[in-house]
C-alpha cells in the first residue's frame, strides 16, 4: 500500500526501487509531497487517469548511476517523470502529451520548470515518451524569463524551447 502523500499517490512511487521510506531526509519527503499536492493531484484530477511516477527522489548515487544531470531537481526530491494511463477514447500517449498542455495552460507560474520528452523515434520505442515537472527553485524559478521554464526534447540530453505551434 506504502506512506500515502496524497489522494492519489505513496511516498513510495517517487523513490528509486531499492529506497526505504525510513531513509527519505525531511527535507525531500516534503518537497516531493509539495509537488505531489500543488501539480500531480490536480492533473490526476483534471485527466482522470492514473500517473505513473517513472523517477522522482534521486539520491546523488542514483543519478549519478542514470545519468542525471549534477544538481538536478530530482536530488531534493522536488521533480518527477512520468507518464499518464489510457483511457477510454485516449492513448496513454494522447494522455501524457496533453498532461504536458494542461500543465503548462493551468500551472504556469507553479512549475519551475516543465519538459515534454519524446524519444519516440530517436530509439525508434514507442514507451520512449515522458513530461518531467519541477517545483520552482532558485535554479528554474518558473517565470517567463526563464528560457529553460518550458522545453521540448526529441533526443537524450538535447533540449530547445517550447513553441506553440498555434502561436
């Protein structure tokens, strides 16, 4: 069952599989229940569908070992990567790409910072798609000067801005 945070998710689901909830710091199991409540509850809300957390708390070993990148937002438990489950009418894809929309139309100011990873058809794997969300912080404040606030990446560890195709 695991440490509920919230309605919709466990404490659990943000840490790496061989982490014990005993051995979470304070410090990151509020922020990973802060984001949690002000981002992935209202989505989980709005879409009506399950989220799956695919990383969330990475101790400086564990990102290190995935290749996080050195002081990222996943080391104070303050980001997570996930995608949304299908739904009647809807792919899990379909889902997550508009989990993406929703967020960046309804918490623009309550994100620091928010990816759409689509690696799709750089590994030629259709599992290969994610949003990574992030409270704000000193490094991604979520404001509108923020050129890394909103990003899109087609491929490992190569990022451009978000554009509205519509805009």
């Amino acid at each position: 069952m695991g440490l509920r945070i919230s309605e919709h998710f466990t404490l659990e689901e943000f840490l790496p599989k061989d982490a014990q909830t005993s051995a979470v710091p304070l410090d990151i199991a509020k922020n990973i229940e802060a984001l949690a409540a002000s981002l992935l509850e209202p989505l989980r809300a709005h879409c009506g569908a399950p989220i799956a957390i695919h990383s969330g708390w990475r101790p400086p070993a564990h990102n290190a070992e995935v290749g996080g990148v050195a002081g990222s937002d996943h080391q104070r438990g303050a980001a997570a990567d996930f995608h949304v489950a299908e739904t009647y009418g809807a792919t899990w894809e379909e889902n997550t790409i508009a989990a993406f929309d929703w967020l960046r139309e309804n918490k623009a100011g309550e994100f620091g910072q928010l990816i759409l990873e689509d690696h799709r058809h750089h590994y030629d794997l259709p599992g290969k798609l994610w949003v990574h969300v992030s409270l704000r912080s000193a490094k991604h404040g979520g404001t509108n000067g923020d050129k890394n606030r909103l990003l899109v990446s087609y491929a490992p560890r190569e990022y451009a801005t978000w554009v509205d195709p519509l805009a």
